[in-house]
C-alpha cells in the first residue's frame, strides 16, 4: 500500500511556525508501506516558517487580510498530482489545516474557534475520490 501523509507529521519542519506535528501514530501507522511526504504550502511557494493563514470567506489569507489563496491552491494542486502520480492508496492529514484539514477548519476569525469543513488538499483529494483521513482518526 502506498501511503501519502502531511510532511509535518513524519517530522519535517514545515509548519507555518517552522516546526512540525511529528505523530508517534503515524510513524508506526506507515511502517512497512510506501510513503511519500506532502505539503502542500511549502509545494505552493510559502516560506518556512511562515505567518499563520486560514480560510477567510472562502479565501485562505493571514489575519491582517493579506491573500495567500492562490500560493494553497497552487500547492493543492502539486500534492494533489503527486498523489495520482504516485497511485496513492490512502493520504493521512493534518488536522484542522486550511490545505489538510479532513473534518475541522479553523473558522477564519483566528480566535482558534473550529468549524466542520475541508482544507484546499483535502478537498480536492475528496473531489478525485481519493481516500483521506485526519490523523487524529487514526
């Protein structure tokens, strides 16, 4: 099986703050299979780190307004291909991300509030009928 999975969970440091999410689950979730690293906003051009951004009216922008939509869209779009690419079987996300949240979201006001909804990869994973889980499902 061939497992793609959000990059900071294997311990890459690519989160906005220029750390990672490095999961003990997943680690042990992946041994054995073929595993191919993702992230969509490093893909996108954004620097590590880099400002916080969320999903603002549908635009993914930093909290002073500032749109970085199509830098996500643009590293959705590359993970996405190399997912297919590679005939991914399974891609295992970071939660509640504006590229991988697979459930949650942050709702945009940056206070930290949680709304049902999908990143810009998950989504399109979901559009392509790819099979993705957040890796708190794991």
């Amino acid at each position: 099986m061939k497992i793609a999975v959000s990059a900071c969970l294997l311990g890459e440091n690519c989160k906005y703050n220029g750390g990672n999410n490095y999961s003990e689950k997943v680690s042990k979730f992946v041994e054995g299979h073929e595993v191919i690293l993702v992230c969509p906003e490093v893909l996108g051009g954004l620097p590590t780190p880099r400002e916080s951004a969320e999903i603002v009216n549908g635009i993914v922008s930093h909290k002073d307004g500032t749109s970085v939509d199509a830098e996500f869209r643009r590293g959705a779009e590359m993970a996405l291909n190399i997912v297919k690419d590679n005939q991914v079987d399974l891609v295992v996300l970071q939660s509640r991300s504006p590229s991988c949240g697979v459930n949650q979201i942050y709702d945009g006001s940056f206070k930290g509030n949680l709304i049902p909804g999908h990143g810009l990869f998950a989504e399109l994973l979901k559009k392509n009928e790819i099979k993705a889980i957040d890796v708190e499902d794991l």
